[in-house]
C-alpha cells in the first residue's frame, strides 16, 4: 500500500512537469495544425538559460528563493522570445506550404537546437547548484519533498492560469477561435499571424518553465534532454486528444502515472516501451484520444 | 567534450607528428643495432611504442597516457637509462578506433620498436595487440579493460589495469566481508559493460553467501528514478549496488536520500567522476565505488603526481599512472633479460615482480596484472577520497593507504 502510495506520488511529480509541455504542444497544434518538434528542445534552452542564472547567482550568494524565482523567470523569458522567434523564422513562411514541408522545418529547428547547445555547453551533462532542500514529510508510508509538493503546486497554477487565459481573456478567445477555423477567424477580424505568434510564446513560456524546473528539482540537464520528455509530452498531448488543452493537463499526469506504475510493478528498462504502446493504441483505436478533440477537425 | 578534446588533440598531433619525425631518423640504427648485436652497447635509443587516441573524442585521455610515458622515460634516462642506453618513447595515434588503431601498431613496428606500451579503448587495443602478436612484440597496455583482450592466448599480451571481470568479485568481497551485508540489490543499465559488471557481481555474491533480493536495469537518461528506487527499496535491500555509469547514479543517489532510504549505496567504476559529485550535492556523501585505484589515491604515487602536475599543468588523469609502470616494466624486462630483442623482453615480463607507482604487481599466465589491485573510495565532504583495499596477506579489508 505505501508503496502504491509512492508510485502515485513519483508519478504526479514527473506527470506535472509533462504536463506542462504537453500543453505546448496542443495549444500549436490547435492554432496551425503543426506538431512542433522543436518543442522539447525549447524546454531543453530554458533549462539551460535557469542553469547559468543559477549557477551566477549561487557564486554571489543571493537568497535560494530569488535565485529560484529568478532562473525561472529568466527561463520562461528567453523561451517565450525563442518561441516567437521560431515561429517567425521557421515557421510563418511556410504556414501555406504543405505539411510536410514545416514538419522538416521543425525538425530543423530541433535538430539547430540541440547542436549549438551542444556546441556552447558541451555535451557532457551539467548539474544545477543543489540548492533547494531535501527535507519533506511522510504520510501513510509514502513521502513527499516540500519541494517536490510546492513544484507540483506552481504547475497546478500555470496551468490553472492557462486555463483562465485561454477561456476569459479576449486574447484567449481569439485563440480559440483560430483553432476551429483559421478563415472564418480572419474575416472576423482576429489578427491571425499575431494569435499565432502570442500561442507560440505561451507554449514556450510552459515549457520553459518545466525545463526550469526540472533542472532546479533533479539538477542534472544535458543538450539531449528534450528529445525523450518532449516524446513522452506529446504523447501525452495525443493521449489527451490532441488540440485539447484540459486533455493534455489530464493526460500529463496521466503519462507520469503509468510511467511511475511501469517502474514500480513491471520494470524501468519497459517503460518507454509502455508508454509507447499506449501512443500507439491510442492513435489506433482512438485516435481522438481520450477526451475528445475539442475543436471539430476542419472539412 | 568533444570540442574541447579537439582542442586538445591539435598540439599534441603537432607533438605526436614531432616525435615521428625524430623517431624515423633513428629507426635505422636502433635497427641495426637490434639484428647485429644486442649486447654491445649501441648509442642509439631503445624505443617504446605508444600507441593511444590523439584524435577524437578521447584525445586528451590519451594525450596524458602518453604524458605519463615520457615521464617514465625521462625518470630512466635521468637514473642512466637501459643497457647504458636511453629510453624513448614514441606516441602513434591510434584515435580509438580498430582501423587506425591497426595502422598505427604497423607504423610503430616499421619504426623499430622492441616493444609497446599504451592503449586506451579495448576497440584499438585488440587490432594492435593481434599486429604486435604477428610481430612477436611484446605490448603492456596501461587502461584497455576488456576480459578478451588476455584471454586470446597471445603471450605478447600485457596489461597493468585489472580486468571488468575482476571487479565484480571485489565488490562482492567488500559488501559481504566488510559491510556484512546479507541482502544485496543489483542495478544496471542494460550496456554491456554494466551488465557484465552486474553479471559477475551477482555470481561472487551468491558464492559468499549474500541473497541478492533485486536485479534489474534501468532505462539511462531518464530525470526521475523514484520508482525504481521505490522498488528496491520494496526488497529490502541493506546494500544497493549499481554498476551503470555516473549519470543515473548521481540521480540515484539524490533521489535515494529525498526518499529517506537508509540502505548504502555503492556504484562501479564508471563512476567515479566529478559530475556525479555536482549532480548528487551532499547527498552523495557515504556513497562508495569500486574502482581502479587514481594516481592521487595512491602513497606510492605521490611524487609520480606532483611531478606530472609542474611538468604538464593538469592532474595526471585516470590511467597515466598505469601507463608509467607499464613503460616502467618494460625497461625493467629489457634490464632482466639484458637484451633488447623483443622476445627476450616477452619471457622476461612473464616472470618479472615489480615495485610500480600503482603497487606491486607481476602477470598471469595470460598476462593480467597479479595481485587485482581494485579498491574502494568514498565521498565524503563532496570530495572523492581512498577508503579501503583488500589485503592479501591478511585477507581483511583495511585502509587504502595503511
């Protein structure tokens, strides 16, 4: 039981940062219809720009919580501009090209990122400064870090905050709008390559947040990181019903669940595997996924 | 890494293509001084290959194995060389690859050598070692820990680094004969390496008698290893022992302790690096690796260490050290057999006993380093530092530098 317990909450840690960018990934594809592949390795950046805060900070001994608030607010920054300069750049050209073609330019993208990380950082891993505590509680056998608690909290609320964004703000409509018909958005007035650009700094913002994250909560980050979470992401992404932003929050912890279960009762060395296979089942036998697609496909 | 070894590899070509070229103006008279006579005292040098990467992603690797060679052959040659004639050494970069590492063995037989001492990656190691085997030239490699490599039946083979097979039965000595461990968990990665290394593990614990409640691997370059953790610590383990590489065992270590697990933890030796220290923070103070024992481990090493450090302004890396005594035996067997044909210098290495930097050590049957010579560090205040060896003499395990 207290195991189960632990498995449980292992897996809402690791399903709360998956979330995070799993939402990236739909809010794009709702709004352009594109998988963007860069996705993980724009998590990977900011991951990247939260170490050197960090690590400058640390030498000059500034307090934990505003080195903490300030790796993050640096990295959701940088990815929130990268975000938007890769859309400008890779992506708004070939909006009317065929899929295929931006598909490739996707994979440009991550491909560019990854090396001139590589390139600037190395490719040996890099360790965040072990800053935050360990200490934590323990309840019905199972224990939780304080850290661990307040990492999952700060998730609950960005997405709670996305939620709010998308749904009640007028900018959040137009959004919303571009996803169910892109033509008929424009002709009401929605400014359409500018919603297009404002998701694509959102869904960087989220992921530089989690690659933040991550990197201040298991300290260990290298340029190749993005390419397992940013697949696991999207998984949960397709899990969720792709384009629907609650269906990936769900499915996110939902992804770190079973890889958490994977771990614990079958084995580490199968949980890709089984995490891949539900991608797969789901894209067979529901290809909607689990809640649904949203916003009807367009005819 | 790689960028950086790049940068690295550029002088040291320049100095490796330097030697070269100093190498062939002598090759024709240390070669004929070899076929006329080998007990008149030639003027000439007797040359040592060294054949290591000098190139590519392990080039600084090799870059301070071949340091450590030159700083063998200046030792002797400052205390009057062999045979009244001087030691040198002649690096050929072999970049870690089987095809180079083919050529490079041809060059330096082309270039007269009586003998070799070098090597990094098991992969160049074995064409090399087939080349010197054809040649009958005997070769002591200084870091290439492959089991197969000795095992071929070559009596030209040598080596002054234990084997990957050998530490499994150490480990397995120290959980049980020090810790007195009767529970033991195995971890691995699924690479060959660590799973051999597991393999042989398991095999010596179950032949001193511990019960191994876990054995299993994990998927490397994953953040979150909670519930793998969560599942060993489910089989009550009193020692976990992983035999992967630093990466994951840092995570390992950190997230072991942020769960509140109390068993020790203990690692191979893929994983004793720095990188660990920095990913694990304080979490891995009391973590304990088997390992080859590093130059700065060692009392016997630490003239050999700060010598290297004013010659060449860095730490003498992992297997310099190893590479020295290697360079060290082989003029010790030319002085035994008082000849500098090469395979004199082969019977005389078989029966050699020689007081190295790393130990005392004499070779097998086939060629292995004899005593093992594995022992066991620890961090403690986030640095690595030597715990414990086993001792022959008194079968007990005590303090590495007692």
């Amino acid at each position: 039981m207290s195991a189960f317990l632990q498995y449980v909450v292992n897996g809402l840690t690791s399903g709360a940062f998956l979330a995070l960018v799993a939402l990236g990934y739909t809010m794009i594809y709702g709004v352009i219809r594109l998988i963007n592949f860069a996705h993980g390795d724009v998590l990977m950046v900011g991951s990247f720009i939260g170490y050197e805060v960090a690590v400058t900070l640390v030498a000059q001994h500034w307090p934990v919580a505003v080195i903490v608030l300030l790796a993050l607010l640096a990295g959701m920054a940088f990815t929130g501009g990268l975000g938007m300069v890769i859309e400008r750049v890779a992506y708004q050209p070939l909006l009317n090209a065929s899929r295929l073609a931006i598909l490739i330019s996707a994979l440009g993208v991550s491909l560019a990122l990854e090396q001139g990380v590589e390139l600037i950082f190395g490719a040996g891993y890099s360790a965040y400064p072990n800053i935050l505590p360990t200490a934590g509680f323990t309840f019905a056998g199972a224990r939780a870090s304080y850290v661990q608690v307040g990492m999952f909290g700060l998730s609950l609320l960005l997405m709670g905050g996305l939620y709010l964004f998308v749904n009640r703000t007028m900018a959040g409509t137009a959004m919303r709008a571009l996803a169910m018909d892109r033509d008929a958005a424009a002709l009401m007035g929605i400014n359409v390559p500018r919603t297009i650009l404002l998701t694509f700094m959102l869904g960087s913002v989220l992921a530089g947040a989690s690659g933040v994250m991550q990197g201040m909560y298991y300290t260990e980050i290298n340029f190749f990181m993005g390419f397992l979470l940013g697949l696991r992401a999207f998984t949960a992404a397709v899990l969720g019903g792709i384009g629907n932003i609650p269906g990936a929050m769900v499915a996110g912890l939902l992804i770190g669940l079973i890889g958490s279960f994977s771990d614990g009762y079958i084995s580490s060395e199968w949980s890709d595997a089984i995490i891949f296979a539900v991608l797969i089942a789901v894209l067979v036998f529901k290809p909607t996924g689990l809640f649904g697609e949203r916003v009807a496909e367009r005819v | 890494m790689k960028r950086v070894g790049l940068r690295a590899a550029a002088p040291a070509i320049l100095a490796a293509v330097a030697l070269t070229a100093t190498a062939c103006s002598s090759a024709s008279s240390s070669g004929s001084a070899s076929s006329s006579s080998s007990s008149s005292a030639s003027a000439g040098p007797i040359i040592i290959g060294v054949p290591v990467p000098l190139s590519g992603e392990y080039a600084s690797a090799g870059v301070d194995i071949l340091h450590g060679a030159q700083l063998a052959a200046s030792n002797i040659n400052a205390a009057g060389g062999v045979l009244g004639r001087k030691i040198e050494v002649v690096g050929q970069d072999d970049a870690c690859l089987a095809s180079t590492g083919s050529q490079a063995a041809q060059k330096l037989i082309s270039q007269g050598i009586v003998a070799a001492a070098g090597g990094y990656c098991s992969t160049a190691a074995f064409p090399e070692l087939e080349a010197f085997h054809r040649a009958g030239i005997p070769y002591v490699m200084d870091a290439s820990t492959n089991p197969e490599l000795t095992e071929q039946g070559f009596a030209q083979a040598f080596r002054t680094i234990g084997r990957d097979d050998e530490q499994g039965p150490i480990a397995a000595s120290y959980i049980t004969g020090y810790l007195h461990a009767t529970r033991v968990a195995v971890g691995n990665d699924n690479s060959t390496y660590a799973k051999g290394l597991a393999v042989a593990t398991i095999a010596a614990l179950q032949k001193d008698g511990a019960t191994v409640v876990f054995n299993n691997a994990l998927t490397p370059g994953q953040s979150d290893y909670t519930s793998f953790l969560t599942k060993v610590a489910q089989s009550k383990p009193q020692v976990f022992y992983y035999t992967g590489y630093y990466p994951e065992f840092g995570l390992l270590l950190k997230q072991a302790k942020q769960l509140g697990l109390k068993f020790t933890m203990m690692g191979g030796d893929a994983n004793n690096d720095p990188t660990l220290l920095k990913t694990a923070g304080t979490a891995a103070n009391g973590a304990m690796m088997t390992t080859a024992p590093l130059a700065q481990f060692l009392s016997s090493a630490t003239a050999y260490v700060s010598a290297y450090t004013a010659k060449y302004g860095t730490g003498p890396g992992p297997y310099s050290s190893y590479e020295y005594d290697a360079v060290g035996v082989v003029a010790q067997a030319i002085k035994d057999a008082g000849s500098t044909t090469p395979s004199k210098i082969t019977a005389a290495l078989k029966t050699i006993s020689y007081n190295g930097i790393t130990g005392d050590f004499h070779f097998d049957g086939v060629g292995d380093r004899q005593p093992v010579n594995y022992i066991v560090i620890i961090v403690q205040n986030d640095q690595f530092a030597a715990f414990k060896k086993f001792d022959n003499t008194t079968s007990q395990w005590v303090n590495v530098n007692s």
